[in-house]
C-alpha cells in the first residue's frame, strides 16, 4: 500500500482505532459473545438503554475487528434507541458521532461529539471524535485543542494514539513513535481490546515504513500479528513490507488473505501493482477491475473510496478527466492536506500543472513527512520546468523512502538522473501535456 494512500487511510482508520474500549473485553471474550449476551438481555429488558448502549459499543467493535460497515449501521440503530430511553447518554452520543465520522460527514460528527462533551465534560473519547473530525476538514487547529482536551482527561492507548497521529502529521516522526509506543504499554497494562493494540502496532509499524526503515517495519507487522492473528491491516501491512523486500510471492499470498478478510480498494490496487510488476498482466486487470466494482458498489462506498479511487485513476493514467472530478467532489467535504494533494496530482495529469503547483504547496504547508506528497510535488514542479525544486522534492522523496511506491519510486529516479544531467532552472515554462 502507497503512502499517500497509507495517508488517505491514515486519518480514516485514525478513528476506527480511537474509540472507547468495549464494555466487554475482547481478551477475554469474543465480540460475538458480547453481542448475543446483549441481544438476550434486551429480550428480557426491552427498554433498558444502557444494554441498548453496550450493544451499540459491541457491535462498533466487531466493525473495527472485521471492516464490515454492516455492524456499523447495526450500532447506529442500537445508539438511536438507547437515545430515544435515555437523551443525555454521552456515550451514545459520542458514538453516533463516529457513525457520522465513518460515513464522512465529518461536520455533522463534531456537532454530535460536541453535544456529548456537553452532557459528559469528562468524557475524553468524546473530544477524540472531535478532533478526528476537525483533523478531516483541515481544522488542525481546532483538532489539536480537542485532542489536548482529550490528554487532559486521560492518558490511555487512546489518547497517545491521537496524539501520535497529530505529530506525524506535523512531521514529528520521532514524537510519533513515541507516542505509540506509549500507548502500546498503556493498552497492555489496562488490558485493552486486542485489536486496539494490534491497530497501535500496526500504525507503529507504518510509521517506520514510512521513514523506510523496513526492518522495525517487518517486526512490528509481525507483532500486531502475534497480538491480534489474521488482523487484515497487518496481513496487508506486512504485504506492503514484503513488497520493498521484493519478496512478491509472499506479498500476494498476503493481500489476498486480507482482501479476503475485507476488499478494501487499497489492498486490490496494491496487489495488481505486484502483478502488473512481476508481468501477471490479466491478473493485475482482475485486480484493478475489483478496485473499481468495489468504490462503485453503491452510495456509501462512492463516499468513503472516492480519493482512493480518484488516486488510483490518476496513478495508472486511466479516466483522468473522471479523477479529477472525484477529487474536486472530495475537496468539497475533506480540505486536509491530502485532500489538496489528491487535488494537485488530478491536476497535473490533467495537464493544469500551475492549479496543481498551488495545491501541492497547501498539501506541504504542515511539515508531513510523506513521500508521496514530496514526489507529487517533484513530478509537478518538474513538468513547470522548476528543476531546483522538483530536484529536492524529488530527492526528499526518495531520502524520505526509497520503497515508497512500487512503480513511482522508479519514476522518481529516473526522473533525477535526467534532471542531475541538466542546469538548475527556477523560471517556469509554460504548461505543456508532457510530463
């Protein structure tokens, strides 16, 4: 999986990872157990809203263990139900306001997380989701306040893991890490759900790929592994290592087992690069064809797939014009960093390389140290003729991660070589369709 689409995912799965632990551990019993035992205890109790609530939190726990939005939709009617007995349940309302964030309407989810700080100030996770949502709109002011709000109340794997999130942002890797790393120790110690720290691993593990160090990478995959077995992220997180070792057999037997999990687009466009790499052509289509039927499958995909989709149309050079319209849509509701980036990397494939110039500089404002954001930026000032900024763009690429991209590291030094053998030129030319 790519950088930029770790970025892309990054800041979604960022939620996914942050919510309250469930009422009923996952050590020690299964999600399934949890959610029969509160289904039978409302059987009894049919208006008890707190079993209502604990139903609602079990089931957001099995979508973040499995990936599949329909437990998503079931906590949703759980939640309104257990808001319906009880209005001032904070709890409730601060989950509802992660179904909003999952469905990325990201405005609607901090008025919500808003309105559960309100009847529960001492509620942390409430100001997480709220951060979460401010950090999608490129309110990243308003998102660290939220996430300072969150400290103050608590210092847990939660809470560390937001604030590592804020950091890498910012371009403090090793504060990241550090952060994480915490809060791997306070997941342990408080005995969180497994899979939340196997999610904390794994991000772990993602932030030592993206610096390329692909050795801490490979160990904490394998950890997150060892915590939660079969955890989708990790199988394609380690698929993603396997990739830069050049080790594609293993890496195609990883992706599909976690496409088997879950089809997330990411994980079919990865493995059809690896099969387009190796020479597989009719296995690559199969895969980019199940990219497209599964960011197209209905409403809701449409949402939540449309950057991975514009990305991956503008990656392979296929329906441009059709990016570009995605990105413009995306930068509609999503005006993060990747948002303009997204946006800068449509544009330049669509030959409007001055629009993308200016995208790209918003897209570098914070610092975030992301590959390929510095690539985008390398190929766009290379193709206004800039050669002193797309040679440093495209060096801090590659210093940054040499494995970054299967395809595009290669485009970035070769791209290099050519621009090493020409004068430095800060005068632009004028646009042309070329690269």
């Amino acid at each position: 999986m790519g950088t930029h689409l770790r970025g892309c995912v990054l800041i979604a799965v960022l939620s996914l990872g942050f919510l309250a632990s469930a009422t009923v551990s996952a050590n020690r019993i299964s999600q399934d157990a949890a959610i029969l035992f509160y289904q039978r205890k409302l059987q009894r109790s049919p208006h008890d809203a707190l079993t209502y609530f604990k139903l609602g939190d079990a089931y957001i726990q099995k979508a973040r263990e499995n990936g599949d939005i329909a437990f998503v939709n079931l906590a949703e009617q759980a939640l309104q139900k257990s808001l319906e007995l009880d209005p001032q349940n904070s709890g409730a309302l601060r989950h509802l306001a992660y179904v909003l964030y999952y469905r990325h309407a990201f405005e609607d989810a901090a008025i919500d997380a808003g309105k559960a700080v309100k009847a529960d100030p001492t509620d942390g996770n409430a100001y997480g989701i709220m951060g979460d949502a401010y950090q999608e709109t490129g309110k990243y002011r308003q998102a660290r306040q939220a996430y300072q709000a969150m400290m103050k109340i608590k210092r847990d794997l939660y809470a560390y893991s937001r604030s590592s999130g804020s950091r890498s942002l910012r371009g403090d890797t090793q504060g990241a890490m550090m952060d994480l790393e915490k809060a791997i120790r306070e997941g342990k110690t408080s005995e969180c759900p497994s899979e939340s720290i196997a999610w904390v691993q794994w991000q772990l593990a993602n932030e030592y790929f993206a610096l390329g160090k692909i050795a801490q990478a490979d160990f904490w995959q394998c950890e997150a592994l060892k915590t939660y077995p079969d955890y989708f992220r990790a199988l394609a997180g380690l698929a993603q290592v396997r990739t830069a070792q050049q080790r594609f057999p293993e890496a195609i037997e990883l992706y599909k087992k976690a496409i088997a999990i879950i089809p997330f687009p990411e994980y079919a466009t990865a493995l059809g690069d690896i099969y387009l790499k190796i020479g597989q052509v009719e296995e690559s289509r199969k895969q980019f064809e199940l990219v497209e039927y599964i960011g197209q499958l209905n409403t809701l995909n449409k949402i939540l797939y449309n950057r991975g989709l514009a990305y991956f149309y503008a990656d392979h050079d296929i329906k441009i014009e059709e990016s570009l319209k995605m990105a413009k849509e995306e930068f509609k509701v999503r005006k993060d960093i990747y948002g303009y980036d997204v946006l800068a990397w449509t544009l330049y494939k669509n030959g409007s390389s001055k629009e993308a110039a200016a995208a790209v500089s918003r897209a570098l404002e914070l610092g975030t140290k992301d590959a390929n954001l510095f690539f985008h930026a390398g190929m766009i000032y290379h193709r206004l003729g800039d050669t002193t900024k797309s040679r440093h763009y495209l060096r801090r690429a590659l210093l940054t991660n040499p494995h970054f991209h299967i395809f595009h590291a290669d485009v970035a030094r070769t791209t290099l070589k050519k621009l090493d053998e020409q004068p430095s030129r800060s005068v632009k030319k004028e646009e042309s369709g070329g690269a």
